[in-house]
C-alpha cells in the first residue's frame, strides 16, 4: 500500500507515528507524575498524623539524616505544588498533541479518499 502513497501522504503518516509515538511518551510521564504526587500527598499525610516532637527523616543520597517537621512539611508541599505544575502541564500537552493526532489523521483520511 505505501508504494500507491503519494510523497505527501507518506509524510503525513509519518508525522502521524511521531505524534503517536509522543503521545505515548506524554503519557508515560503523565503516569510518573501522577504517582509522585499521590506518594507525596500520602507523606504529607502521615506527617500531618504525626507526633509534634516526632523524630522524621528524610533521605539525602544514601543517607538518613534527621530533620524536624516543619522543613518536611514545607518540602513536601513544595513538591507537591511542582508536581502539580507539572501535571497541568503534561495534561496541556496531551490535548495539543491529541488535537493535532486527529487532524492529521483527517487530513490523511481525505487523502486516501481522493486517491
């Protein structure tokens, strides 16, 4: 079938596998994120269930070092807001690269007719 395929409409379709191939990837890291932001969401959780004068630690490479809860707490919640961002961000993407994905595949389809 690709040999019957004008130059233009090979194009298209290869155009059309990268933007599968970029959706797949947005929706990898959408998943990531996603998962990042409900295990920082479930420490914030624990940490607000947590003893005032409790002993926390936080990871820093390999180690353990001692922190109190006041700068957890802010750091999670940084975290938090980032991976928000983030998320609105890559669902964002996701739409544009959608939209995009189902115009092309239009355009092929009108191709593939004319022919």
């Amino acid at each position: 079938m690709s040999e019957q395929l004008t130059p233009e409409a090979r194009e298209k379709l290869e155009n059309l596998q990268a933007f599968q191939s970029k959706a797949q990837q947005v929706t990898v890291q959408k998943h990531h994120t996603e998962a990042q932001l409900a295990e920082n969401k479930s420490a914030l959780s624990v940490l607000s269930k947590a003893e005032k004068d409790a002993t926390l630690y936080r990871h820093v490479g390999n180690l353990l070092v001692e922190t109190d809860p006041k700068s957890a707490e802010e750091d999670l919640n940084q975290r938090v807001e980032a991976l928000e961002v983030r998320l609105q961000t890559l669902n964002k993407q996701s739409e544009r690269i959608q939209k995009q994905f189902e115009t092309l595949q239009k355009e092929i389809q009108e191709i593939l007719n004319i022919s």
